[in-house]
C-alpha cells in the first residue's frame, strides 16, 4: 500500500526530484512572460513535502498548477528471515507525487496582498519490485486564506490550507 504522507528527503531524491521537474516545466510549451512566475513551496500542493508551481496573476486573480514530490521508500530485505508469504524476499521501491490546480482571490493592490484560495489536488503513487501496482486518488477539494509579500523580483507566501488535517505553506515565486 502506498502511503501519501509527508516523509524527508534525502538528498539523492531530492536532486532526482528537481532534475524531473526541471525538465517537465522547462520543456513544456508554456511561456513564462508577462503576468507568469514560478514558485518552490513547503507543502504546496496540498500533501507534497516540497512542490514546484506555475502561477499566472491578474490584477486581483491567480491561477495556480503545481507538482511536489510526496515520498519514496526503498525496500532490499535479502536475509533469508525477511521473506515474505510465499518464500520470496522482498525488494521494493515506492514512490509517491501530488499535484494541484486552484485560484486564488487577492485582496488590496501594495506589496502586503492577502488571499483566499480554493483548488483541487491529485496523488500518485507507484511501486516497483516483488509486488507492483500503481494507485491515483482525487481530492475532494481545499480552501485556505494566505498572503503573499510582494517583491520586484520575488514573492514570499504565507498560507494554511484545509487539506486533510490541514497544513501550514510557505514559499517563494520569482
């Protein structure tokens, strides 16, 4: 069973996590012009550890979409006491993501804007190994209130979102 819980990072998934990423948004025919900016966000999407956004804001509105990297676990149990059921040994690797779209309400026009925001989020989770599966599962939704500070060249956020049990975000858009 995967687990879409929120596990560290160590540093080797970390640089494969970005490297992906990196090279899903940069090869994507999106435009990062005028209005666009990207972002790098604790818990943003809803779930994820770490995420990587593309947002798009208007003068009082932002559209959000957004991949984060949730957790992986690496399992090598080669003792002949870690067999499984049928006498096999075990050898796994997990590997779980998140994603999200949602708009956000800014209110104000100064550098201190705070929003209301609402959105869905998609988990994705695979495993490799003995046992294989993929499983994919659809939010019912999140709201959350969030302000951004806003720079010339870089945006700090600060935002709480009801997701699950609910969870604290915190990042930065350039």
């Amino acid at each position: 069973m995967i687990s879409l819980k929120s596990q560290p990072l160590s540093l080797k998934h970390t640089i494969l996590f970005f490297l992906i990423v990196s090279t899903f948004y940069s090869t994507s025919f999106v435009y990062a012009g005028s209005g666009w900016n990207w972002g790098v966000g604790y818990h943003n999407p809803p779930n994820a550890t770490i995420g990587l956004n593309f947002m798009h804001l208007w003068s009082q509105w932002a559209f959000e979409a957004g991949i984060g990297y949730v957790n992986s676990t690496e399992s090598n149990n080669n003792s002949s006491s870690s067999t499984s059921s049928t006498g096999s040994k075990t050898n796994n690797i997990n590997v779980s993501v998140a994603g999200d779209i949602n708009l956000k309400y800014l209110f104000g026009s100064g550098n201190f804007r705070p929003y209301i925001q609402g959105g869905t989020y998609v988990g994705v989770g695979a495993q490799t190994g003995n046992s294989s599966g993929a499983s994919a599962s659809l939010s019912s939704g999140f709201a959350g209130l969030g302000f951004f500070i806003m720079g010339s060249s870089v945006d700090f956020y600060l935002s709480y979102v009801t997701s699950g049990n609910g969870s604290l975000q915190l990042g930065f858009n350039f």
